[in-house]
C-alpha cells in the first residue's frame, strides 16, 4: 500500500500544478480579449456546389471553426456568397434553408446543428433576432477529433497526423454485416478472424478456444491497437487469448448503431494512454435521429449458402429544451459455412502442384512417424494410402452467428449552458462453429483385437463427431456524465461500468485419464456410456469488467501571433478487473491436444493526468503538444509526450509531422504463466544450454517442459514518427502521402528457451542432484524487438454536376516497407513484411449520386504473400520445388445500388465478390485459402429496404 500511496500523492502534485496552470488561463485576462471582434467583416467568395465545401470556404476565409458531424451535411448543397459579411452572419445566411443552424461555442468557434421540427410552423421574420446566447445542448464528443482532446472542425481536419474516417455512408454502400469485415477491408489494417482467434493462433490445434475477431494497426498486433467506443475504452473479451492477449470483440458491436469511424495511425498514448502504440481506432455511435427508420436485409451466396438475415431499426425524438433520445437495435443471424461446401478447402494441394498433406490414418513408425500400413476406421489394414483424413473439410469456414443488441442515448439541457448525458449498450452474441474429429496417434497395448503387435495407431476419433464449439457473449456498457461551458472554457464529466462475459462450451474432445486403448474399439463399436466417459463437454468461463471515470477541461488559453493557443487537460481513474475459470479438466492437463489452461482472478487499478495545447505559432504554423503521466498498479509512472507539426505552406500544401513514445503495461494475464502442454520428451541438445541429466544420444536430450511466473516482467516501450503533406490543389480533389515508423522495445513473448534469455537462466530450468537440466520452464519475458515501417496514400476527388449528379473517387493504400523482429537478444533480425501477410493493400471507390439513385463500385486489392517455413525466414522446401514462394495478389470488386424513388423507402441491392474471385494460398497448412484474407462465400448478393418514417 506504501507503494501505491506515494504513486498517488505523486499523481496528485501533478494535477495540483496542471489545475493551477489552467485556471490562470481561464483566468487571464488577455483570454477575454481573444475573440475577433463580431462586427469585423470579411470579404466572401464562396462558389456554390456542397454544402461541406462551402463550410470549408467560409471557415478558411473567415478563420473561424466549425464542429458538426460528417452526416449533418451530407447531401446538402448552397448557393454559395459572394458578400462582405462578419463571419456569424455569412454562417447564417449560407445555412439558410439547409434545416441546420449554428450555436456558438466561443467568439470563434459554432456547433452546426439540425433545426427542430416543430407540430405547426409558425412564420418567423427573417430577419428575427437571434439570442445573445443560446441553450448548448453540445454534441462535442461526436465532433472531438480521435488523436487530440481539443474539439476540431471537421474542415480543419488536416492535422498533423494522418486520420482516416468512414462515414454513415461509407457503411451503408460497403454492404459490410459486421464492424469486422468493414474493417479488415481496410489497407494497413490486420485481420484477426474468428476461427483464427477461436484455434489461439495455432493453425493446427484441435480445441477451439472461443470465436471472436478483431483487427490492428502497423504489423503489430492486437496489444498495440487500442480500440475507443465513442472515445472511451472498454472491456475487453472476457476469454483470454495466449497468442494475441486481451483483445476487443469487435462481432460485439453492430454497424447499424455506428455514425462513423475513425482511424488514427501512429502512436497514441499521449492521450489515450496503454496500448495505442500502433494507433487508434474510434467508433463512434449514433446519438441523434429525426424521427424512425427500420431496415431489413437478406444475404445470399450464389451457391445458396452461407445466409445472412439482419434486421434493425432507430428512432430520435427530440425532447424539451433542445434534449434528445435515441434508441436503436438489431437482431443478425448467419448460417454457417463449412470446408466441405468449398472444393478448394483441402490439404491436398496437388492442383497447385504442391503436395497432398492430408492425414495418413494408420500404423506408424514410432522412431520418424512414417506410415507402415493404413489403417481405415470398420475396414481390414491395407497397405495402400486409401485412408486419407483431411481436417479442413470438417471445420468452419464461417461460424454460425446470431446477435441482438439494444442501444440507447438521451442527453437533456440543464441550465443554460449545460447538459446531462447518458448511454447504455446491451448485447448477447452466440457463434457456432465445428472443427473435424480429434486425431493423434495413440500406442495400444500388446494383445489389442486392432493392434495385436502393439504398433502405434495415427487415428481419427469420428465416433465422437466433429470438435463442436459454442461461445456465448454478453456486453453491458453504461455511461453518464454531464458537460458544458464556462466562459468560453468546455468541461465535460463522464463515468462509466464496461463488462463483458463469455461462456464458451465445447464437445468432442478427449479426456487423457479417461481413454483406455485397451478399453476403447479402433474398428468400433463403442458404446455410449463409454464414449460419454472419454469425451465429456469442456466448459471455460471469463468476465472482463472495467469500471473508470474522467474529467477534462479545454478552452481557449491566450493569443498568439497564428491566432489563439487551445488547451486541453483532464484526469481519468479506472479499475480493470479479469476472471478467467477454465474447465477442471483443462486446468489438470488432462485434454488431448490441448494446451493447459491457467485461473485468472485479479483486478487492478490505473490513473493518469494528462494535457494538450495547440500553439498556432504563426499563421502558417501550428505546434501540438501532449503529455500523459498514465499509473499501473505495480508499475509505478510512465510518462508519454507528443510533438506534432503543421506548416501549410500555401492555401493548397500542408506539411505535417507527429513524433510521439507510448507504452502497454503488461495485462493481467501475462502477470501468469503461460498455457502450456505439460509434457516430458526428446528436443535438441541445442536448446538444453547446460549438462543434459537425461541424454538420449548426442544430439537429442529428454527434458520435462512446463511454465513459470515471471515477477520480473516490465512494460513495453515504443517510439513512433510520421511525417507527410497533404495538397488539396482545390476544393475538389486532395492526396495525403505519409510515411510512418514505430519501434517497439522490452516485447513480452513467450520465452521456450532458456538461450531465449539468459539474464533468467537459473530460474527458467530445474537441475537435479548432478547439475543436470531435467526441465525446461517457458514464461513470459521482455526479450522481443519490432520495427514497423512504411507508407499510406489516401487521395479523394469530388465532382459536382447539374446533369449527372455528384461523382466521388477515393483510394487509399499501405505498404509495408520493412518489419524487422528479434525474438529475443541471441536471435537474428528478420524482415517479416510480406510473409504471411501482404506488404501492400489498396482499397478504391467510386460513388455516384443522382436524383433518387445511389451507386458505389468498390475495388479490395491485396499484394503477393509470401510462403514461410516455421521460422518465417525462408520458403519451405516443398513449395520452392514446385516454384510456388509467393501466394498471389487477389482483387475483389463490390457494388452497391440503391433507388429511393417511393416516399420514406430505400432500397438496395449489394453485390460482394463481383467477380466471383476464389481464393488460392500457397502456404500449405492454410488448407486453400487465408481466413485473415480471403472471402470463402464467393458471389454474394445481398437485398436491404429501409422504411424512414
């Protein structure tokens, strides 16, 4: 407790300085001064076209700031001005017949809102007076910009780091189901699927853990990427993965209650804290509505499989004093789709002139595993290969899914210049999905009817049926809080209570203790009770809570040459807290080809103060400043500052840099061993660094493995840089080109050998009475490196037109330059870019709007993977034969058509995979394609109609 009461008196001496600092801002006098004068005018030249250009023009000629979300002013056009106005009135004549108005924040800066739709109209004089100062009822964390506490207009976007949004729109045309596939689409962002997640990153374990998905940024996993839920965190999945750590669900999260998203690359944890080493990703949910919609949807693939069924609905209704509430919902099935309904899923890669690797059933040499003779399940031994198993075809393409949630936002006015708010998300998420019959060798004894020699048996358990998974999840997200204005100062109080439950539930295992080959019948049959005794259902429990509470204030702070210095500053405390109960038997090592599993109950508690300025230093040049002082129960301060540049060099260049560290402390799950199969056999001399107490031969060595605590084990570190422009050469077209390098240090791995890091050498092996190693314990240990570096293009071009409607091209790409990793002080640094994942992804659209019509053609590109052996250095040996190193670039092309034609209808047709692309990989044990990747329905059509009313 010592420990912990020195971190927060330490926690307290900052803030005490950081709330001195600011209320001299607030304070000072010079900050009332700050404002230009209302009655200065400016001379106009706004073109007509969108209204979003014209809200660009005026905000850049006027130097004022505009906050409003993307989807107020979509599809909204003006005249245009061409006037000598003050800033306020050209922002009131150029809203004027739009169904918006403006509030004003500060001097400078307005909330574009909708205007209320009243029960009768009564007629209002143009020219009516507007009050001196109206109700706020603000919307700030929908136009707060990720990467930056400081609200921002959405015409000031070019920030000095590189933010991609997708809009309400942008979702609705993707005719993506799930938060998932829309942002696996995405080029520079890593796909975590579910049946990867669900087998724990083992392309050839047998159990499946539990389904989820989730994506990253930058190369670098899960444990860098920080997902945000309206810019606050949230719990993560309450299973525990070893291979990617706690992870953000993201199946768990309909599109339907999305506004929109966005994405910031590059390091974060200025401020937002751990755990955005790689980046941001900020979804951000409706909050408001005129009125109802509910929307029906039927998908279909052109083979008749593989069904998705969503419907949703959302209704706003504005209350008294200026308030709202919106409640939203969504109910989504999707049937299942297995390997066999696909002929390309196989191990049998001959067609690729690679070899057929699928399983030969039978008796095998014990000494190299080859196969002696077959052995076919209810046939007589034969000495031919006819007993072939292929896992592939038995498991899961996509897991069965059902999920319905229930949404709910209401903020309310208080006062005059505040509001209460409050939100609420609850959710239940069940998936299916099938893995083929357990298979492992097995060593009858001597005398066995199957086996009267004794030989050991490569066997198939299809008595048991296929490995049958099912994971049950529930979310509950609860926040509340109160905002507003004082002076021209924001603040804004939010707490809230994120948990997250799963059940996961499989069949068709084998329990160690319970099989007796002497008992069990290889050629059948087996009797239930027996086969109910060797394979019972395995059931694994977990809940992830986590409870927080923030506070910020921001304003403006005091003039400078560039305009007027914007602050930011705030504290936050939270308590997360992880109980993991694996089943009984999974906790005694006593499941077949399943690692054991480890008990987790443990809670923790962080804070953190932290500050941001922006400096307009001059009138081309902007400074970002942050700095964060985040706490971990255990682990002290940590400290992550970020310096960000803008220089706009003209009207129509900018140039922009951002450097910043960040850190992850390590999870509540990593503070434990790892998940391992307990087991004692023959590995190489080599990895035995010390006299052998069990030598087999020369070169081989029987050791005992299994794992270890380390309580030694420290936070990861990381330095990021970007640097970039982005040229707007009209108000029309604009190309952003960034460049980006992130170093993380202090990785925590799982460490297999005792050379993997020789500062814990005396306690990660155990010696016996000689001084020999008769163990070998694995843990997790700071000894990993990684670098990550590369490019991003993100270019948009808008066209206007009286006949043929309005026209818009974006692409945007990655390239992976390099990926450099050391697994440990004593390993070589290899550039993994492009092994097993493509270096390069590109993603293009075309969107057309005319009168009622709606289209969007959308082009997915990945670049060539390449094919890895074990150690991801080289191509393995059979595929190098065959000339087949590199898996090749894939092209998919999606299209959207939607008429709106019959008052309050809308409807859509969705066509993914246009070209009916099939999958191919060339890394054998994918089984034909990569589910990180690939799409494996081909062809698929999808039908939606929406009712506004």
């Amino acid at each position: 407790m010592a420990r912990f009461s020195n971190s927060t008196r330490s926690l307290l001496h900052c803030t005490l300085w950081l709330w001195a600092a600011l209320i001299a801002g607030a304070v000072w006098p010079s900050s009332r001064a700050l404002a230009a004068d209302p009655g200065t005018t400016v001379r106009f030249d706004i073109a007509s076209g969108t209204l979003e250009g014209a809200l660009e023009t005026l905000a850049r000629q006027g130097r004022v700031q505009l906050l409003y979300s993307p989807s107020l002013v979509a599809g909204r056009r003006s005249a245009g001005l061409r006037l000598e106005l003050s800033p306020a009135v050209a922002l009131e004549r150029l809203l004027r017949g739009s169904g918006l108005h403006a509030v004003p924040v500060n001097a400078d800066t307005y909330l574009l809102k909708a205007l209320p739709v009243p029960a009768q109209r009564p007629r209002v004089a143009i020219d009516a007076p507007k009050p001196e100062r109206p109700a706020l009822t603000t919307e700030m964390t929908s136009v707060q910009v990720t990467g930056s506490r400081i609200p921002r207009s959405d015409i000031d976007m070019v920030s000095a780091f590189p933010l991609t949004v997708i809009s309400r729109e942008e979702i609705e045309t993707s005719g993506k189901q799930t938060l998932f596939e829309l942002l696996r689409a995405q080029p520079g962002m890593a796909a975590h699927h579910p049946i990867s997640v669900s087998t724990d990153g083992a392309d050839d374990a047998q159990q499946p853990f539990a389904v989820a998905a989730t994506t990253s940024l930058g190369a670098l996993g899960p444990r860098a990427t920080l997902f945000l839920v309206d810019g606050q965190r949230v719990a993560n999945y309450g299973l525990v993965s070893s291979d990617l750590g706690g992870l953000v669900d993201l199946d768990s999260i309909p599109l339907s209650i999305v506004d929109h998203i966005e994405i910031l690359r590059g390091g974060a944890s200025a401020i937002y804290g751990a755990d955005a080493m790689a980046g941001v990703v900020n979804i951000i949910l409706r909050t408001s509505q005129q009125g109802g919609e509910v929307t029906m949807r039927y998908g279909l693939s052109e083979r008749g499989d593989a069904a998705e069924r969503r419907l949703s609905f959302g209704v706003g209704q504005e209350t008294r004093g200026g308030g709202g509430v919106f409640v939203g919902g969504e109910y989504f099935r999707r049937e299942e789709l297995l390997g066999a309904d696909r002929d390309w899923r196989t191990l049998d890669r001959r067609g690729d002139g690679l070899p057929d690797e699928r399983y030969r059933l039978g008796y095998v040499d014990d000494f190299d595993g080859s196969l002696l003779r077959s052995y076919c399940r209810g046939a007589a031994p034969t000495t031919t290969a006819g007993c072939l198993f292929d896992p592939p075809r038995g498991a899961s393409l996509q897991p069965e899914m059902r999920r319905a949630t229930l949404y709910l936002h209401a903020h309310q006015p208080v006062g005059e210049r505040g509001e209460l708010h409050a939100e609420v998300r609850a959710g239940s998420l069940t998936q299916w999905l099938h893995n083929a019959p357990v298979h492992f060798k097995v060593q009858p004894w001597f005398g066995h009817p199957d086996s009267p020699d004794g030989m050991p048996l490569y066997y198939a358990f299809d008595d048991l049926g296929p490995v049958r998974n099912k994971t049950e999840e529930d979310t509950l997200d609860v926040t509340a809080g109160a905002r507003g204005m004082w002076g021209d100062w924001g603040w804004d109080l939010t707490v809230g209570h994120h948990q997250n439950r799963v059940v996961s539930r499989t069949d068709g295992l084998v329990r160690n203790s319970a099989f007796d080959p002497n008992q069990y019948r290889f050629s059948g049959p087996n009797s239930p009770e027996l086969l109910a005794t060797i394979s019972p259902r395995i059931t694994t429990r977990g809940k992830s809570v986590l409870q927080q509470a923030s506070f910020n204030v921001g304003g403006p702070w005091f003039p400078l040459p560039g305009g007027v210095a914007r602050v930011a500053a705030g504290i936050e405390y939270g308590r997360e807290s992880l109980r993991h109960r694996p089943d009984a038997l999974l906790l005694a090592d006593d499941v077949a080809s399943a690692e054991e599993k480890i008990a987790i109950d443990d809670r923790r508690d962080n804070a953190a103060v932290y500050a941001e300025v922006n400096l307009p230093l001059w009138q081309r040049l902007q400074a970002d400043l942050a700095a964060r002082v985040d706490y971990r129960e255990g682990y002290g301060h940590r400290l992550s500052p970020k310096l960000g540049l803008k220089w706009s060099v003209s009207d129509s260049l900018t140039l922009r840099g951002t450097f910043a560290t960040g850190y992850r402390a390590p999870s509540l799950f990593e503070l434990r061993r790892p998940n391992v199969e307990e087991s004692f056999g023959p590995v190489p001399r080599s990895d035995v660094p010390g006299p052998c107490a069990f030598p087999i031969d020369e070169t081989r060595c029987l050791v005992g493995r299994s794992s270890i605590e380390n309580p030694d084990l420290r936070p990861e570190t990381s330095r990021s840089a970007v640097f970039g422009f982005v040229w707007s050469p009209s108000s029309r077209w604009s190309i952003s080109l960034d460049h980006y390098r992130i170093q993380r240090r202090n990785e925590i791995a799982r460490v297999v050998s005792p050379q993997d890091d020789s500062a814990l050498f005396k306690d990660s092996v155990r010696l016996d009475a000689t001084g020999g190693i008769s163990d070998i314990y694995e843990y997790y240990g700071n000894v990993g490196r990684t670098e990550s570096s590369g490019w991003q293009l993100d270019t948009q071009y808008r066209l206007e037109t009286e006949r043929h409607g309005r026209f818009v091209w974006r692409i945007s790409g990655d390239w992976l330059q390099e990926l450099r990793r050391r697994a440990h002080a004593g390993a070589p640094e290899i550039d993994y870019a492009g092994y097993g994942a493509p270096r390069k992804s590109l993603l293009a659209s075309m969107q057309w709007n005319i009168d009622d019509w709606n289209a969007a053609l959308w082009l997915r590109w990945f670049g060539t993977r390449k094919v890895t052996d074990e150690l991801q250095a080289s191509c393995p040996a059979e595929n190098a034969a065959a000339h087949r190193c590199t898996t090749p670039s894939s092209t998919t092309l999606d299209f959207d058509l939607a008429w709106s034609g019959i008052p309050h209808w809308r409807f859509a047709l969705n066509v993914q995979n246009l070209t009916d692309h099939e999958p191919v990989s060339y890394q054998i044990e994918d089984g034909g394609y990569s589910a990180n990747y690939d799409d494996p329905r081909g062809r698929y059509y999808l039908l939606s109609a929406t009712y506004h009313f």
